[in-house]
C-alpha cells in the first residue's frame, strides 16, 4: 500500500551522530503512526521509536530514550530518526514501518516496511 525508503546510514564513531530519513511514496503517511525499528546479526528485531500521525505523540525503547529523537513531516511524506550519542551497541539495520495502532511497540502490529539502511558504529 505504501512504499518506504530508508536511508542516512553509515559509518560513525562512537559518540558520533547519524539522522535516517524514511521517505514514502504510494499513499501518504499522514494517517499512520510511523516507527523505526532495528535488528542486529543474530538478535530479534526491536522497537526503537514512533511518532503519532499528529506528529506531537512520540515514543521510546528505554536504550535510546535521551538519545534518539524522531520526528516527521507530513508535507514532504517523510519520517526522520536524529541519533546522537552513538554507541557500539546501535550497530544493526534499521527499518521505518507505518501502524494503524495507537501505541504499539509490536512489529506485528506495522503493515509496510521499507528495506533497511545499515547504521554501523566503531568503538
């Protein structure tokens, strides 16, 4: 239904800082939560953070609360990810997804998916 771009990954030193852009295309993302989300090799894909569709509402996993900021821009179709205070531990590919649910942290509950962009940081 709707298509997703990631991207603004890279390379970065710990400490360091790295804003993803998630761009849509298809159906516009007004109507949708939209979150991000990460998996590193070999562990399970987690919630990161959400932004309500009012753009005021936003949400955290506790390992990146101070840190990460998201935000969106309805007019421009996009979904941005501000991380700052990078660690080793961020390293993983990350994923932007739109929800027709509230306040989910599940990403069984986020229908399209984009394809990832790799976010490495170097201790």
């Amino acid at each position: 239904q709707v298509q997703l771009v990631e991207s603004g990954g890279g390379l970065v030193q710990a400490g360091g800082s790295l804003r993803l852009s998630c761009a849509a295309s298809g159906r516009t993302i007004s109507s949708y939560t939209m979150g991000w989300f990460r998996q590193a090799p070999g562990k399970e894909r987690e919630f990161v953070a959400a932004i309500h569709r009012s753009g005021t509402i936003t949400y955290y996993a506790e390992s990146v609360k101070g840190r990460f900021t998201v935000s969106r821009d309805n007019a421009k179709n996009t979904v941005y990810l501000q991380m700052n205070s990078l660690k080793h531990e961020d390293t993983a590919v990350y994923y932007c997804a739109t929800s027709t649910k509230y306040m989910s942290r599940s990403h069984d509950d986020f229908e399209s998916w984009g394809r990832g962009t790799q976010v490495t940081v170097s201790s």
